[in-house]
C-alpha cells in the first residue's frame, strides 16, 4: 500500500527524467490530474491525457525538453502525510527566486503560488517545482 501518492508521481517523473524518457505512467487520481493540469499551464511538461485501465486509469505524462535539457530541473516534496505544511499567501516564498513554482492546495482547488498571491489565499503547500 503506497501511503503518499503524490510523493511517488514526483519520483517518477524525477526518474523519467534522469533517464531523458519523453513520457511517464502514473496511476491516476483526481489530485495527480489537477497537479498535471497547473505543470502544463505552467510550462512544466508538454501535454497528459488518460488512458483506460481495468481498475483507476493511467495518466501519461509527456515531459518537456529544450536543447536536449528537461525543462524541469528539481521536484521537492513540501507537506508530507507526517508533517502537513500551511501558509497564509504572504508567507508564501518565491522558488528559486521566482524561477519556479509553489504548488498549493486551496478552498478553489491545486493553483501555483502566484494565483494565491493574486487572489490573497493561503492553503497546504504541496510541492515546490523549479
């Protein structure tokens, strides 16, 4: 049984990348569809879609490269099952110094640290991706 599920998508896509592979599998759930949906907004990967499996669904990761470099340089796990992070949207830090993002679970779903900012809420911070 895997006890935090978002930590594991993190994995393999840091694993995918290591290996320069152009796409990765994960089992679907709606939070890995949402965290999906902002990478993409964001620019972090190029496009995800579902694919059908007899149990949850696979969601396919099409990861994003420029010059033969991942466009994703660091994945970090910020609140774990063991120790929850949360931050008002004036504690939130710029990553990398604005470079990256902050992925952040809000009462308006999974936003990046900039829309919390704008719209002045706090939430869990789920990870930072630079």
């Amino acid at each position: 049984m895997m006890t935090d599920p978002i930590a594991d998508m993190l994995t393999r896509i840091r694993n995918a990348i290591l290996i320069k592979s152009e796409k990765v599998d994960i089992p679907a759930s709606r939070i890995k569809l949402e965290l999906a949906k902002l990478l993409k907004e964001e620019g972090f990967i190029r496009a995800y879609k579902i694919l059908k499996d007899k149990k949850q669904g696979i969601l396919r990761i099409s990861l994003k490269y420029a010059e033969n470099k991942s466009v994703i340089s660091g994945l970090m796990r910020v609140s774990k099952p063991g120790r929850r992070v949360y931050s008002g949207y004036k504690g939130i830090i710029p990553v990398m110094g604005g470079v990256g993002i902050a992925v952040l679970t809000t009462p308006k779903g999974i936003v990046s640290d900039n829309t919390c900012r704008r719209e002045k809420m706090g939430g869990e911070i789920i990870c930072h991706v630079w």
